[in-house]
C-alpha cells in the first residue's frame, strides 16, 4: 500500500512537495499472540522502506495503533535507531496514548480539576515521544516520570 501511495505521489508530480504518511508499526496482530519484539519490527520497517521505495525525504507518523505509550515509544525508537544515518524523518501521533494519563492527572478521581498537573504530564509524554523520535529514548524516563509523580 506504501508503495502504490509513493507512486500515485511521483505520477502526479507532487513529488518535490513535502508529505507525510501516517502508518501503524509493523508488529504481530493481536489476535496472533507473538510478543513485539521492538528491534524486528524495526528491521520490518526498513524491509518495507526498500520494497516500496520510500524517498528518504517521505515523513512517515506512526500511529500508536492501541499499544501502550512505552511499547510505542519502544517502537520508535527502535526503529529511528535503525534508521540513523539516512535522512528519514519520522513522528508519531499517539493521541489517545499521549492524552489518557494527562487527562487522569488533570481530572482524578476525586472530583476535582488539575490543570497545571494535566499540563506537564501532557508536556512530559511529548518529551518521552520526542526523545524516542531521536533515538535517545530510554526506559530511565519513565523514571522521570514516577519521580516526578505523574505516573500515579
């Protein structure tokens, strides 16, 4: 599918124009049982890349595809670890997995509202996502997040 959307992008000429391509990560279905193993899925995704041809200048934004927000941080990085030295771009749009912990930091069960807490754990998954987008994500900043109490 990858492949046909490059090539619809190079027939109608578009390709000098920047886009970006939203995918889900290569991993084993749900239904299959597999473990995901961070580092095959990376070396999946570059398979894909050369099969379809892929302009290094492409964004692709992965999508957290109902992972955790550490299995998909664990993902990207990998897979931007895998990709260094090519001038591939990659993001990620883990929506629900970006907003589901500031959302319960800002409105614990207790009834009352916590913008401010709401507003740094939004501001830290974001820094977690973009550490990861890098390749210099690690597990040590989940720890950041405990410590500073925004896992709870």
């Amino acid at each position: 599918v990858l492949g046909r959307i490059v090539d619809q992008i190079e027939q109608k000429g578009l390709g000098n124009h920047p886009y970006a391509i939203k995918t889900s990560f290569p991993t084993p279905g749900s239904l299959s049982n597999e473990p995901i193993q961070p580092e095959a899925s990376a070396d999946a995704w570059v398979r894909i890349c050369e099969r379809a041809e892929i302009p290094e200048e492409l964004l692709v934004v992965f999508l957290s595809g109902g992972h955790s927000p550490e299995t998909s941080r664990s993902l990207l990085q990998a897979i931007a670890h895998r990709m260094k030295g090519t001038r591939r771009r990659i993001g990620s749009s883990f929506s629900r997995a970006n907003v589901e912990r500031p959302y319960q930091q800002m409105f614990p069960k207790d009834g009352t509202i916590h913008p401010d807490a709401g507003h740094d754990a939004i501001l830290l998954e974001g820094w977690k996502n973009a550490r990861a987008m890098r390749g210099k994500y690690s597990g040590r900043d989940e720890l950041i997040q405990h410590y500073t109490g925004m896992g709870e």
